[in-house]
C-alpha cells in the first residue's frame, strides 16, 4: 500500500501546526524526516501535496483531499486500536440489544448515556423486536441481551432472566370510531364486529405469536407498536395498547378506554434475558443495571 497510518500522520501534524518544523517538534523527529517521508508520499502517489512556490508550503488540492480523507483513517485506526486494547480487557467489541415494542428503544438512551462514563469503547447496537421476536433473537443470536421479553421462555436453551415488571394493557379506540357508541362494557361479539390493529411477531425462527386478537376478527397489521398506536388514533381499528405509551393521546382525547369482558385480553410479565455463558463486562454491567428499579420503572411508565 502507498499510502501509510505514519504518512498520514506527519501530512496531519503539519496542517495543524502550520509548518514542517513545529511538526517534527510535536512527532519527536528531525525536520529532515518530516521532508523525507513527504517527498517519499509525493513520488509514490505521483502527485504534488504541497505547493512550494511561495514562502511557505501550502497543501494543493489533491493534499487536501488526502489530509480530509487521511483524518478518517487515523480516527478508525485510533478506535480500532482503543477497542482492541479494551477487548484484552474483557470488553466485548459490540453489544446487540433487542427491545420489545412495547418498552421502545428510546428508553434506554438515558442506560446508554450512563454506560458511556465507563469508557469501553464497546458499541451498542439496538434493534427492536414484537411479541416472541425478543426471544428468537436471544436464540438465533441476533441479540445478546433482550429488553423487555414477553410470553413462555423457548424450550432447548438455557436463559438468564431478570423479570422487569408487569404490563397492563387496556382496550381502546379514537372518541370517533363508532365502537364507542356500542353497549359497555364491550363482549367479544361486538368487538368482533370491527377490525383490530395488531403489530407483527418479529420472530424469524420461533413460531409468531399475536396477543388480544379475537378468532375471525379483521386485521390491521403494523410493524410497530408507534404504528399501531398512530392507526387506532387514525380510526383504522381498535385494540389492546399499553397504558403509560399513550397517555398523551389520552389526554388530548385522540384515544378513549373502553372497558371489556373478553378473553383475548393480554396482562404478562417482561423480562430481560441473555445467555448466562456470555461474560463480557459490558453485559453484565447492562444485566446489573438493569436490577435498579428506578430505572425499570421508567421504562414501564414510572418516574
């Protein structure tokens, strides 16, 4: 390769300190050095990176184009180098967090700010995940640790669980629907009669699940829990919605409870799951935080 880390770093030193001289002083090398191993870069690109024609050497337009895109070199290489020595220190390169819908991948932001003051240079990449879609990740290994899992733990494998708390949902639709001119409390016969909107089991693997749909029922299937809650506002249906995700639109009364008596009706508990042979520090910090009840608490509703 032409081009080299050290290159890029000398062409970068002398940008930033204005000339050769305050570059060598910074890198600990002889200005003769700073000269060669620019020289050398020019002959083996066959270009001019500085222009010499005045007092002071300036970068040409194909210096610049190597020093912008050189800097992005040096920053990878300076994350490559951080991240490696953290790894020799039990931190894993990547942590893959699934979240269920019905938590949101927004409430573990504040989580995720906290981990930053430990300085792992491990990345966290979050997926969110419906219904049994928690689980599969866990299982197909999609995700390290799952946010907010719902429903019976697969069979054939051997979870850590952590049960973050329990989750009500209750029965709603837009003030305008003409479900709310019905007899209350609703029975499934007269819900039947109008189309439900349903999110989609993630699940790629597991067989999906669908939770307060009534046999027969029409659908509206959404991809999100955002969506489901935007079409029952909409008018597009009725169903089951978890209170403390909606309480603005109650308030404003884009949504209205209606209470039933039916059997499709969905109350579980959610956990957080991983494997238990997984030991990477940055796991079992998220695991360990994630005991805190302030902080599960926010993620159901509370302060």
């Amino acid at each position: 390769m032409r081009i080299s880390l050290d290159a890029l770093q000398v062409l970068d030193a002398i940008q930033r300190k204005g000339s050769f001289a305050a570059a060598a002083a910074e890198l600990h090398r002889v200005p003769s050095a700073i000269t060669y191993t620019i020289q050398q870069l020019e002959q083996d690109l066959d270009v001019q990176l500085f222009d010499r024609s005045k007092h002071r050497a300036s970068l040409t337009g194909a210096g610049y184009e190597l020093l912008t895109e050189g800097r992005l070199l040096l920053r990878a290489a300076g994350d490559l180098e951080c991240r490696i020595q953290q790894v020799a220190k039990g931190w894993e390169t990547e942590l893959r967090i699934a979240v269920d819908t019905v938590i949101g991948v927004e409430k573990l932001f504040p989580l995720i700010k906290k981990f930053e003051g430990e300085e792992s240079g491990t990345r966290i990449r979050l997926t969110e995940e419906v219904l049994g879609g928690g689980w599969d990740a866990l299982v197909s290994q999609r995700a390290d640790l799952v946010v907010g899992a719902s429903g019976e733990m697969p069979s054939g494998g051997s979870y850590a669980t952590l049960l973050l708390g329990r989750l009500a949902f209750a029965f709603m639709a837009s003030p305008k629907h003409p479900i709310c001119k019905e007899k209350l409390p609703l029975v499934e016969s007269v819900i039947l009669k109008y189309r439900a909107v349903s999110v989609a089991d993630s699940s790629r693997n597991l067989a999906p699940r669908t939770v307060g749909l009534i046999s027969g029922q029409d659908v509206l299937t959404v991809p999100s829990m955002r969506a489901k809650i935007a079409a029952q506002v909409a008018g597009l249906g009725v169903g089951y919605l978890p209170p403390h995700l909606v309480a603005s639109e109650i308030a404003a009364k884009k949504l209205k409870v209606l209470p039933v008596v039916s059997s499709a009706r969905y109350d579980g508990g959610l956990f957080a799951a991983w494997r238990p042979n997984r030991t990477g520090k940055a796991l079992r910090w998220f695991a360990k935080a994630l005991e805190d009840k302030k902080t599960v608490a926010s993620f159901l509703g509370g302060n």
